[in-house]
C-alpha cells in the first residue's frame, strides 16, 4: 500500500474519525465549563457532532452556512435570521457557538465571516429601528444611543476584506428593515449589541483558569455588549505544532482528522451526531480496537433505524407540540407525528403530507369523507424530491381550492426530514415549500386569507415570496426549507404567468 492509499484508509475509518471527533469535542467541554453561564449552542449540521448533548440545557441551535461568508459572496440571508438564537442570546446575555472547518483554517467561514455579518447587520438594524421609534411608538432622541454597529472579525480576515464587508452592513441592514420579519419583538428583547469573540484549541486564555467560572465571573461585569463566543473546535494540525496547543495536545494513537464529522454519510451512511453520542456516552472508545469500534457503530445503525420505525407509531402527541398554526391563517406546519389519527382529527380538516411515513388510519379521508380530507404527495427526501415538489404544488392549491379553504379552515402541512435524526428538524423543508405556495396562492397583498377558497394571487415578484416565508417563519421558528426548494417555488409563481396547463 503507497502512502496515498493509506492516507485515504486513514481518512475512511470510523476509529480515527471518532477518536478526532471526541479530542475536538473534549476542549469544547472544556470551554463549557469555564463559561457555565452561557449556553452552548451547535452550529448546523457539523457542529452538533461537537457539542456533547449533556452540555445542552435547551432545544435551540443555529444554522450560519459558511457560503454567505465566502469571499465576495457575503450575504445576510434572511432565510437564515436564526431568530431562536436571538432569543436564546438575550435571555441568557450571550451564549457559545460551536463550530468546524476541515480546510486547513483555524476558523470555518460560518465563523470567521458569516456570524460576524449577522451580529453586525442585527446591530444595525435594530439601531435603525431604535432611532426612528420606540416602545410607544414615539420618536427617539438619537444622541443619547450608544450602540457598536461596526463589523467584528478574527485577524485571519484581511483588512481588504474587511473593508468590503463593512461597506454591505447598512445595505444588508436595510434589507432587513424592509422585509416582513418582526422587528419590534427584536428590538425589545436585544438590550445590548452583540458581538462575536473567538476561541480555538490554541486560545491561551483559560491556561491557569482552573475554577470555572473564575474567568467569566471577572470580565462579564464589564461587558456592554451579549458576547457570542465562536469556537472552532478542530485543530489545523498542518499549521500547528504540539507546543502551540495548550489545553488537549494531539496523542499519536490515531490519526487526527481535521473537521472529522463533516460528510458522514461518505464514511458512515446512516450515522447521525446523537448516535456518535450515544456511543460515545456508553463505551470506552479508548480501549476499544478500530475494528470493534466498526462493528459496534454498523450495529448501532441498524438497531437504531430499527427502533424509531417502530416508536414512530407508538408516540404519544401532546397537542400542539408536534405542529405551529402560522398565524391566523388557518394553516399549520407539523411533523410526521403531527398527523396521528388518534387525535389529528380534532385540531385539522385537511392533512396534506408531503411525502412522511403514512399512518393508515388517515388514509380514509383520501376522498373527502365526512368533511375531512387526506391527501398524500409522494415527495422524496433529498435532490430526487425537488423536482417532484414543483410537480406537487398545482395539486396542493387545489386540494384545498373552495370549501376546504374558506373561513373557518383548519389545514395540516406536515413532513419527516430528520425523521431518523433529530426531531426538532421535522416540517422545515418540503412541508415548508408546500404552505408557502399555499400563502403566495391563498394571500392578498394585505396578509389576509381569502374567505372564499379562491385564488388571492396578484402581481407577484421575489420579495412577495421571500415576505411570505419570512411570515411563516415567525409562528415556525425551524422552518428553513433548502434553497432548491424555494428555487422551485419562484419557477412556479414567477417564470410562467399562465398555470392553467400545468394545474390539469
């Protein structure tokens, strides 16, 4: 075997990427402890690898993608407000954002460029918004404001960079204002500007800081802004040597892999981050062997698929638990246990599912019997299902055309994604798609719902359906449907003036 060969095998093992994984997630918890006042908050989806769920008291995490910082891409995308960040931020004045990067950098983009963009932007606007009224509505006097609205980045970020990104905050900033998205709630809650601060396995400041709240508990008074501490959690081991790392230096019994967690269904199809946990918490990987660690994780897997099938259908839904009625119109977006027939049909009319696991029982209703309907649209998970969504859409509007749409409606849009996952990832994409062709057919220009059941659909363009989602996004916080979905609905809406063809 050459050396590249073995590289590869290297990089393929289940072992080394656990064994990388867990030294990576040891300095988190390490960081965790020492700033026990402040939550630590995964990162989608690589981060949730990182961050032992011990570690997690709540049910909030992010999604800041590396892509809307890339150079000469920055976008602040209002798709991804992360609002349950906010407000987890301002409740607990800060919080501690986990995350990787497998290029040989010492922080992803997602940290470096993205989160920094958000604080700056949030500051901004809310800023903006504080100027021009406050709690009463009245105007404000602006010089008695003291507010840091400047963008914030670690050194590796030139000073080029920096420049052109700074140059987009107020642009960024108005973009924001003039959405749909709920400003007031934002400006209320945040009391203080946020601002990003970074850690890394080769940070030095808790070197000494054995007591742990010892370090927080000396600079947290002083503080006038909600610190959202990045870590990047993975070591750059072609640009670090062992002396540089202070707190977990690399031990030579395996082979470190950078970013470890990234791609697992390349090395490990099935796997998910709570498994990685659940393994972790229950076996001494240090005294296991790579090819027990193998075994064990591929048996893990299939028990695993197995189970959930299986308690999928014996779960207890607790009203209102598994569903968000988005506003008052009368439509609500679930997850698949939304839909169980055992007490469904109390809280909905129409149950629309977009392509989750069937309960039998509801399967009677497929033609509208005693005033209630059913209707299943076979949408695949993942890049097979896009096209298939577009496809959906003419049936979805009008399912639900007249009767089942008029005033009084009680309409379901559920779905699985993450269904062998997490469950806090349930109806945020397809189902999502779904009710937004809903709202963009059903919904005038003055946010009301037709009373009739027929179409409101007036001049539309992208930001009539960007503000419909972000509508949606208010009552549904985890909404957050893939950018190919949303694709799909602008072609629909906007590319061909005339659906009369394609509804046939």
């Amino acid at each position: 075997m050459n050396a590249i060969e073995q590289v590869r095998n290297d990089n393929k093992s289940i072992y080394n990427r656990f064994r990388s994984i867990q030294h990576d997630a040891n300095f988190v918890r390490y960081v965790a402890e020492r700033i026990k006042a402040l939550p630590v908050v995964a990162n989608e989806r690589a981060g949730t690898w990182y961050t032992d769920p011990k570690l997690r008291n709540h049910e909030t995490s992010a999604y800041f993608k590396s892509t809307d910082g890339h150079h000469g891409q920055w976008d602040f995308n209002l798709r991804r407000l992360n609002r349950p960040l906010l407000e987890l931020i301002t409740a607990s004045t800060g919080c501690i954002l986990v995350d990787i990067t497998r290029k040989g950098k010492r922080f992803p983009d997602s940290l470096a460029k993205t989160v920094p963009l958000w604080c700056a932007v949030i500051n901004r606007a809310t800023q903006l918004y504080r100027l021009s009224v406050d709690t009463d509505g009245n105007q404000t006097n602006s010089s008695n404001l003291v507010w840091d609205t400047k963008l914030h980045c670690p050194s590796n970020v030139s000073q080029s960079e920096h420049a052109q990104m700074s140059e987009l905050i107020d642009i960024f900033a108005e973009k924001l204002l003039t959405s749909c998205a709920d400003l007031t709630l934002i400006y209320k809650q945040l009391l203080k500007p946020l601002r990003p601060l970074w850690i890394t396995p080769v940070t030095r400041m808790f070197l000494g800081c054995h007591q742990g709240e010892q370090l927080w508990n000396e600079i947290k008074t002083d503080l006038d802004f909600y610190p959202v501490i990045c870590v990047s959690a993975s070591m750059d081991p072609l640009h670090m040597k062992t002396s540089d790392v202070p707190i977990f230096p690399l031990k030579t019994d395996f082979v470190y892999i950078q970013g470890a967690a990234d791609d697992s269904e390349m090395w490990a199809p099935g796997l998910t981050s709570s498994l990685f946990w659940e393994y972790i918490n229950s076996h001494e990987l240090l005294q296991s062997t790579p090819q027990q660690c193998h075994h064990d994780i591929h048996q893990l897997i299939s028990q695993s698929q197995s189970d959930q099938i299986q308690s999928s259908m014996h779960y207890s839904l607790k009203k209102g638990s598994a569903f968000d009625w988005i506003g008052d119109t009368g439509i609500a977006i679930g997850s698949f246990h939304a839909a169980d027939p055992s007490s469904c049909w109390n809280e909905f009319d129409v149950i629309i599912n977009c392509g989750a696991r069937e309960f039998p029982e509801n399967t009677i209703y497929k033609n509208a019997e005693q005033g209630k309907l059913y209707v299943y649209l076979d949408i695949p998970e993942g890049k097979k299902g896009q096209n298939k969504l577009f496809d959906c859409i003419p049936a979805a509007i009008q399912c639900v055309q007249g009767k089942f749409m008029s005033q009084g409606r009680r309409i379901l849009v559920h779905c699985m994604q993450g269904f062998l996952t997490v469950l806090l990832l349930l109806g945020r994409d397809r189902s999502v798609g779904i009710c937004l062709a809903l709202l963009v057919e059903y919904m005038d220009a003055n946010w009301i719902m037709s009373p009739t059941g027929k179409s409101c659909r007036g001049q539309l363009d992208k930001d009539t359906i960007r503000n419909r989602l972000l509508y949606i996004q208010r009552f549904r916080m985890v909404a957050s449907p893939s950018r190919a979905t949303l694709k799909k609905i602008n072609l629909y809406f906007l590319e061909t003036n005339d659906h009369s063809n394609r509804d046939t």
